[in-house]
C-alpha cells in the first residue's frame, strides 16, 4: 500500500504533517474556548472550612480587593503557570506576567505562587 504524501520529497512532506499539526491545534483551541464559553460559570460555591481559612490569609495578606474566583479549571502548561480547580479564591500579585503581558496574571494560590489566564478570573 502506497502513503497518499509517499511520492514527495521529505522536507514537502514535513510542511504537509506540521500544517495539518497546525490545524488541529487551531480547532482543538477554538473548541476548548467555545466549551469554556458554554459552560455555565457556577455561583460562588461554598467554601470547605481548609479554603475559609485559605482566602482569610489572603485577604489578610493582599486586602480582600485583590481576591479572584477561578471561573474554570486551569492546567498549567509553562513553567510558573499554577494549575487550579474552578471555584478555587486567588489573591492577584501583578496583572501581567514577567514579560509585561496582562494575559497572564501573577497570583498567590494561598501557598504556591505563579501564573494565570486573566481570562479565567473573575473578581471575588
């Protein structure tokens, strides 16, 4: 049996493989937004006396104006990028990541520090 791309040359069958990559990814993405987007955002859930204790610290830390809900789970994927369940309370550090972009914020997790989509926080 003969590969459809078998006849080209390797460095036009890598463009091939990569575009298609390239594609996938782009689909995969719109989707994973649209699901973020269709989801209903949940009510401020009630917290677990461990997190009642958790956000207390953080607002005595960082005052209660910088507290942030996580509006949908968030799986790290960078170095410093904190992965968070939906519902968890966050304390903003900084509104913009190391390199100046405000995508990605600089949060206090109640113990582990790092980054997260802007997107999806929603002030507490």
């Amino acid at each position: 049996p003969q590969l459809p791309h078998g006849h080209m040359a390797l460095p036009s069958f890598w463009k091939v493989v990569e575009d298609t990559l390239q594609q996938s990814g782009a689909q995969l993405r719109a989707f994973c937004q649209a699901f973020d987007t269709i989801t209903p955002s949940p009510g401020t859930q009630p917290l677990t006396p461990a997190e009642e204790r958790k956000v207390l610290s953080l607002v005595s830390k960082h005052g209660p104006d910088k507290l942030y809900q996580v509006t949908s789970n968030v799986s790290g994927s960078k170095d410093l990028d904190l992965t968070l369940l939906r519902g968890q309370i966050v304390a903003l550090l900084q509104s913009a990541d190391t390199r100046g972009n405000t995508s990605r914020w600089l949060v206090d997790a109640g113990g582990p520090r790092g980054f997260v989509p802007a997107a999806k926080l929603r002030p507490y």
